[in-house]
C-alpha cells in the first residue's frame, strides 16, 4: 500500500520561499497522479494542485497559480510544491494526495500523506 510523508513545512515570513516534499514508499510513485491540498484552521481541507503521473501537466487553484509550482521526481519516488512568495493565508497543515487519475476532486484521492505545517507570518 501506498504510504505519503510530507516534509519541509515551519514558520517564514511573509514574500519568503518554501518547498515542500512528499516521499513515497510502498508503491510505484509514477502509477499514480498526485495532488496537493491544504487546510487551514477552522477551515475545510480544499484542493491546491495536481500533477499528472508523467509530470506533463499540472493544475493549479487560482489562488495559488503564478506563485506555487508542483514537480515530481519519479526515479526518486517524491513529489514537490516549491511556494514563493507567500502570503499570511497560505498558513495551514499541506497534505499530499494520491490519485489513479488526474482530477482535482478530493474524493478520488485514494492515499494521503500526514501533512505538514506551513506557517506565514506578516
């Protein structure tokens, strides 16, 4: 079964860059499309990204696109989001997402990771 470990999360400030990572174990990384969701408190769990399994393409949430960016290394079995330029709402716990297709519905995400905090000060 497929396991996802988030990482690279903490505190920076505001304009700041931030790359987090999702290592996969247990599985074959290229047999799935991946996505990248985040919660924020008090707040539902919502979609931020997706990468076909290739690395071709992407999809990105409109509050995010232009300043987040998902790769993938497949060799490797990880799964990136580089954020620049963050904001104070960007804050919230990034959970990455396994998929058997390229979708931004939640649901049809099969596998995820524990998440890790991102934390944006002003």
């Amino acid at each position: 079964q497929l396991q996802l470990v988030e990482s690279g999360g903490g505190l920076v400030q505001a304009g700041d860059s931030l790359t987090l990572s999702c290592a996969a174990s247990g599985g074959t990384l290229s047999n799935h499309d991946m996505g990248w969701f985040r919660q924020a408190p008090g707040k539902e769990r919502v979609f931020i990204a997706a990468i076909s399994r290739g690395g071709d393409a992407t999809y990105y949430e409109r509050f995010v696109k232009g300043r987040f960016a998902a790769s993938r290394d497949n060799a490797n079995n990880i799964l990136f989001l580089e954020m620049n330029r963050v904001k104070p709402e960007d804050t919230a716990v990034y959970y990455c997402a396994a998929a058997q297709y390229y979708t931004t519905r939640m649901l049809a995400y099969d596998y995820w990771g524990q998440g890790t905090q991102v934390t944006v000060s002003s």
